[in-house]
C-alpha cells in the first residue's frame, strides 16, 4: 500500500503551492498533485511578459513563498526555486479523477490509475479549466479561441477581445502594447462599468484607449461570428466589424461535477455557485477543503493566504484568524453591540437576503470594498433629489421611505434584510425619495461597482435585486394603495427582458397580450398610415405601455420599439387582469391612461386623408431628433433654424455664466428640416460620461441636469465615453476684464468665450492650470434658468424634455 500522507493538495495554482509550502515548513507529511509537466499552470498559461499585480495592497501576505507584483516569468521563477529550496514534496503529471473515503482515510485516484491515501485533501484546482463557451452563430470557427500565450505572436490582424474582467483587458493591452505589430485592437464589454476588473487595469486600459491603442466598445454585445468579421449589438443597433481573430475571456466556471462526486456541496443550483464551506474552508464532505478560486476568491494575494491557513488549521491552530481581520474589525468599530468580526458576518449573511448564498469569503471581500452604518431613529440616510447611485441593505432596523414630496408622514416601511436605494444604481438618476431610520438601524452601503460586482458574479443577488426592483417598479406604477403582498403573484411571473436598439416590443395588429414598463432607456410609438409609421410618442424609463390589448381584448392599436438599447419587464396579462379584478380602482386609472391614448389614436385617423405631407415630415422630424440623442435625454437644446439669427448669443450668454467657456457649439451637431440639434449637453437618462470617473465627480442635479463638480481631476473618462461629443477638455480661462473695459479701453477680449490665443497667452502669464471636464450644466444654481435660452433675441433656442416634446399632439397644434 501507499504511504498515507497527514494532507494531500490537488493543484499547484497560488493557493496549492502557499499551502503545500507551510506543509513542509510546519514538517507536515504532504503530496502537491499537479496534473501538468510544471507548476503553478494558472500563471504559466498568463500572456508572456504579463505584470502580475499583488492586490488588495493593504492585505498581508501570509505565506512560506515570496510574492510581490512583477512580470509572470519572475514569479514564476521565484516559486520554482522557493518550492525546491523548501523541499516541498511535488507530484506532477498526477491528474486527480476521483476522491473517495472519509476524513481521515481518503483514496485519491490519478488518471495513470495510480493512487494516494491522505488523511485530508485540500482541492485547490482553480476554475480555468472549464472556460464560458461563447454561445453564438459562428462561435465554433476556427479564429476563435479562450486562450492567449504570447501576444506577440500576432502582427497586422485585427482582433476583437470579447470580456472585460482582468483577463480580458490584460490580453487587449498586451496585443497592443508595441506598436509595431500593427494589431487593431478592440475590446468588447457589455455594460458600462467595467465591474469585474481592478481598478488598475482599468485605469490601464483608459489610457491606451485615449492613445488610440485600442477601440473600446462600452455597452456592445457580439450577436454572430463569420469569417473575417463580427456582427455586434450595440446601444444604437447592430454593426459589423472586421475582425480576423477573436480572443474569447468570458470567464470560468468550477469544475462541479468532480467535486460533487466527492460529496461537496454547492451553495445553489447555479451553474457559477461555489461549495459551501465553513470559516476553516472545511467543504460539507468533513476533511475536504477548498481554497482558491474555487472558493469563489481568486486574487492570488487572497489564495496564497488561504493556502498557508488551511495548514494551519489542519494542523490544530482553531484560533487563527484569516489576514482581513484587522482591516473588517477596524470597519465594524463603530457599530453597536461590541460584537466580533464573525458575529457581524455572520448577522449579515444570515438577514440579508442577497448575501444568503455568498461563501464566508465572498462576504469577506465583498465587506472590504463596502461601508456599514449605524443610524439612530430618525436620521435621515439620504434625501430627495440627491445624487447617489449607492445600494444599502439593511441588517437590523427598517427603515420608513417617504413617498409623497410634499408629506413626510406618507411613507413606506422597508424592513430587515431588504435592500433600498436600487434605483439610483441601476439607473444613475437622483434620490427619488427621502429615506429615514424607523429604528436604530443597522445597514450596509455597497458603492456603485461594489454593487454591480456582487450582480455580476452572485446570481443569487442579482436574482434578489430583479425580484425587489420589478415589485418596487410596479407598485409606483399602478400604486392606488397596493402593498407587495398584492403584487406577489405579479412579481414572480415577470421578466427582465433586453431590447435591443430598433427591435420591436409590440407589432401593430399583433393578437398577443402581455404588458410592459420601460425599466431602462426609452421606447418610440408608431402607427402604420398609409404604408408609412408615423411617430405617435415617446416613452421614457418608468412608464408603461400594451394595457389597452390586455384591458378590452383588443389588437395592438401601435407599434412600440426601443428608441434605444433598452430593458423592460414583461407582465403576463392574464396575471395583469387577474389584478385589475381584484382591485377595481387600478382598472378605473388604467381606463383613464387608454382613453387619452384613444385620443391619439382617433386623431391621426380622423385626418390622415388630410395631412399626410404633415405626418410624414413630423414622423422623420421625430426620428431624426430620437437618433441624434433624444432617445435617452432628459433635456436637450434644439434651435428652431427659422428663427435663429446667427448672432451667436446663446453661446456668448453660456461662456459668460461658466467662467468664460462655453458649453455648447451652436453651428455644430446635425440639422433636420427645420430644427439643428446643436453640440450640447442631452442630460441623459443613463449618462455614459458617470461611467469610469473615478472621483465620482458627476452627479444629478435637483431638476435632473447632469454637472460635473470640483472634483473632476480631468482624467478624461468622460469625454472618451460621450456618445454625442459634448464634453470636452479644458483649462478655466485667466479672469477676463469687464464689459466695459472692453467697451471704453478695447482691454480683454469681448463678450462670450474668449479666443484659444487669448487664453493661452494670458495662462502662460499666470501659469498653466490643469484642464478639467467641461459640459453644460443646464445653468445649475443659476436665476432664471438657461442662459442660452434667456439670451435667444428670437426664441430659436429652447430646452425640451423629449416625452413632452415628441408627441403626436405637437402635430395637431402644429396642422390646426
């Protein structure tokens, strides 16, 4: 028989090797299996030349092994001679099939048919082995692949990187690190933020994008894979790409079905789940562990630490703490009780509902990039119309939401283990309400990419955070005194669906009978006249649309398509009317909404045979205006060009009341008809510029106008993610002398912005200022709101929000 070793350790990753080190350092009896030729294959299969960064840098590293940031090959080289000076007992080309016994008495089996008998095992495997297959038309060509060695082998292709965690940015920035290989290279992320990467990477790949290094493609999706190319979905539709190879880092799965065989438990259904493990790593097989990414942590500082505890712990120490402790009990101080770091995780895991699923050590992590509070009865957590795109849970207490603006005592209760403050995050607007403590409240607030990280790897929360958002959303909506309890059966038959740009939601004519309310971006209605659509009105987020089918049986009167890439949630119409029947006062609201929409709808049909000129130029007037950036703002500013005078005022005016730069290029942007959609600012809905700034310095405004504050650093994130060109990146201009210096002395430079040959001189006199971001702000804090609008001698320039000004009653106003 096998000499039985006190631990056996599959896999050599960073984990695997902390932990088989400590083994030989403690004179414990140990194998490291490896199923490869070397070690540690998780950084070996890293691009060549690749930085490996040592975060979190406030952790300390526990571990016999040395381990700081460096190149991959340096690493590398570095354990291989620590892993033989250590005398480390290694076994390579030793696959692992399968594990059987119990603790104290293991059989593990390698593939040669081989075995080993340990006492205890520690799976420290990894997750790279079982990468996400891309799931398309095209996805089994052979330019695809999962894997990159050495960019470097790669000259003159265009290359397209689908993923945008660490190892998806790392590839894109090491195909295009020397320019001379002539690689075009673009990176495709599907939301916004770029939550799964450190913020180093990122921070990396911003710059190579300002250098034009590489084509970053925020909110795009790949739809379909050919040869020489690559069709993707982006916010305004579908484009097609050259593209000769594709470079596929859409993560990794664990390996579940082997560990499953050797009676691990996973903590759910879910394919990306982790196994549930104790605050020891012990899986629910007693004598397995499991450290590393299959733990669900896999920063190789977090693995290395892990590897040198679990020995640890085998080896009787039970009063070890992990290295966070002194970071999360330092976090914890100030909460109430004087209770250890475990008892608040432990209260956290447990009332929280989307932290339920999460290992010990995903709620470690989670806890290091979040802040807890502890509110008295009556504090007010944050206020209406404050900006804030932060999530709170909350694990003691309730809190009361104040619904009525103009009545606090009209509130809601949200109560233990619930989540508040989840519209600010998924749609970056303002505080919609006010949020007080009903009792001493205890709660955790996740910043913005702590949050959508949590989202993104723990369906569980995402699942939870849907769940809560589609009640919230609908009882807003069809509120008339509805509590979540009547709206039950409504919630779990919805859906979040994705609308790509243009697709439609409902077909003129169509027989089918759900509802929808917009949740994200913005919908167009259309009605076929004549063989032509003809613009009828414009949906933002929050409304909703399909009652009138589900209400009288009828067939879809319009079409509705999303003006931009979009989300609504579906609502069953069965389920919908079994609603309305019990609560008859909803019925009667919704009856209301139809007849105004009615209207609509008989008008265009009582005058089609009369203004069809009419229908056609307001139907291409409206779409020109949804494709040049109406389709997600808030407020923009149009210039009627029969009125307009060219005299420039509203620029003079903008530059006057911003330090002398103004905010908007009243010759700039695009023209249709009659109406110009000059380069200003659209106060998006969803602003593209919030993405990436990492000051946090732009907010919403208390009337909805998006501002960048004194904070900016100018990093240029925000200029770089403006889809319409708004924003752009200069110095505050030396002080300028007044008008009637100018007038009398002919001193300074005149009225409105002054000449970049002005600034220049006048700065270099005074010395350079850093530039900053520069965008309208809708003349936030100032009297008498716009200044291009005050100044307009004609009234060309105005300021609309877009669901008031496209609609179908304009055209009545407009034939009339």
């Amino acid at each position: 028989m096998a000499e039985k070793v006190r631990v056996a350790i599959v896999g050599s990753g960073p984990a695997g090797l902390s932990a088989a080190a400590h083994a030989a350092a403690k004179g414990m009896s140990h194998v490291l299996l490896e199923k490869t030729d070397h070690l540690s294959d998780t950084i070996y299969k890293y691009q060549k030349g690749k930085h490996v960064m040592a975060t979190p840098s406030n952790l300390v590293l526990r571990s016999d092994l040395d381990f700081d940031a460096g190149k991959r090959e340096a690493i590398l080289e570095t354990w291989d001679r620590q892993v033989a000076e250590g005398k480390v007992t290694v076994k390579t080309n030793a696959e692992v099939t399968g594990i059987s016994g119990q603790a104290g008495s293991f059989t593990l089996t390698l593939k040669d048919g081989s075995t080993v008998e340990a006492e205890s095992v520690v799976m420290a495997i990894g997750t790279q082995g079982n990468p996400n297959l891309l799931k398309l038309p095209g996805a089994e060509l052979p330019h695809v692949q999962y894997q990159l060695d050495d960019p470097t082998e790669y000259v003159d292709e265009h290359i397209t990187v689908i993923g945008s965690g660490d190892a998806g940015i790392e590839n894109a920035l090491g195909l295009a690190a020397d320019e001379a290989q002539g690689n075009r290279v673009t990176i495709l992320n599907r939301r916004a933020d770029f939550a799964r990467a450190k913020g180093a990477n990122v921070k990396l790949l911003e710059e190579a994008e300002a250098d034009g290094r590489i084509s970053v493609r925020r909110e795009t999706s790949p739809v379909e894979i050919r040869d020489g190319e690559i069709v993707l979905e982006t916010r305004d539709g579908q484009e097609t790409i050259r593209c000769d190879r594709i470079i596929a880092r859409t993560g990794s799965q664990p390996p579940r079905a082997f560990v499953e065989e050797c009676g691990v438990e996973f903590s759910s259904e879910d394919r990306a789940a982790f196994p549930k493990l104790s605050p020891s790593f012990e899986t629910t097989q007693a004598g397995i562990h499991v450290i590393g990414a299959l733990a669900g942590y896999p920063l190789i500082k977090h693995c290395m630490n892990q590897g040198y505890d679990v020995i640890e712990f085998l080896d009787g120490n039970t009063e070890l703490k992990p290295a966070d402790e002194p970071i999360l009990a330092e976090k914890f101080a100030g909460l109430p009780g004087n209770r250890s770091v475990d008892e608040w995780l432990h209260t956290f895991a447990s009332e929280v509902t989307i932290l339920r699923e999460l290992s010990p050590l995903q709620l470690r992590e989670l806890m290091l990039d979040s802040t807890v509070h502890a509110f008295d009865r009556g504090e007010e957590i944050f206020a209406r119309n404050e900006p804030g795109s932060s999530m709170f849970a909350i694990a003691e207490g309730s809190v009361l939401v104040e619904v009525d603006e103009h009545d606090s005592s009209v509130t809601v209760p949200i109560e233990t283990g619930s989540i508040f403050g989840e519209v600010g995050l998924i749609s970056g607007r303002k505080r919609g309400s006010t949020v007080r403590a009903a009792e001493k409240t205890v709660a955790v607030e996740f910043s913005r990419l702590a949050a959508l990280k949590l989202l993104a790897t723990a369906p569980s929360a995402n699942r939870a955070v849907n769940r809560i958002s589609i009640e919230r959303q609908i009882l807003q909506i069809f509120g008339s005194g509805l509590v979540p309890q009547d709206v039950a059966e409504l919630v779990e038959s919805s859906e979040v669906v994705s609308v790509p740009a243009g697709e439609v939601v409902i077909e003129e004519g169509a027989d089918d009978k759900d509802i929808f309310i917009v949740r994200v971006g913005s919908m167009v209605v259309e009605k076929n006249l004549g063989g032509k659509p003809v613009f009828l009105s414009y949906l933002p987020a929050g409304s909703y649309f399909g009652e009138m089918a589900v209400i009288d049986g009828s067939k879809r009167t319009a079409s509705v398509r999303a003006a931009i890439k979009s989300e609504v949630i579906r609502i069953p119409g069965d389920a919908f009317n079994q609603l309305l029947d019990s609560k008859p006062e909803i019925r009667e609201d919704a009856l209301k909404a139809m007849a105004a929409r009615r209207e609509i709808n008989d008008f265009v049909e009582s005058r089609k045979s009369s203004f069809g000129g009419a229908v056609d130029m307001y139907s291409q007037t409206a779409q020109f205006l949804v494709d040049n950036g109406l389709g997600e703002a808030t407020d923009v500013l149009l210039i009627d060009e029969k009125l307009c005078v060219g005299c420039d005022n509203c620029e003079k005016a903008c530059a006057d009341s911003h330090d002398g730069l103004s905010r908007l290029d009243r010759e700039a942007g695009k023209t249709y008809a009659h109406l110009h959609v000059p380069t200003s600012c659209r106060h998006c809905e969803h602003p593209h510029c919030m993405a990436d700034c990492p000051p946090n310095a732009i907010k919403r405004g208390p009337d909805g106008e998006v501002v960048i504050d004194e904070t900016c650093i100018g990093c240029g994130n925000c200029q770089r993610n403006c889809p319409y060109g708004v924003i752009r990146m200069d110095a505050k201009p030396p002080e300028k002398p007044g008008l009637f210096s100018w007038l009398l002395f002919g001193r300074g430079p005149g009225p409105g912005e002054a000449s970049y040959a002005w600034r220049k001189s006048k700065a270099a006199e005074a010395g350079e200022t850093a530039k900053l971001a520069i965008k309208c702000d809708m003349c936030s804090g100032i009297d008498g709101g716009p200044a291009c609008v005050r100044a307009c001698p004609t009234g060309a320039a105005i300021r609309v929000s877009p669901e008031r000004f496209l609609t179908v009653a304009r055209l009545e106003e407009e034939v009339d």
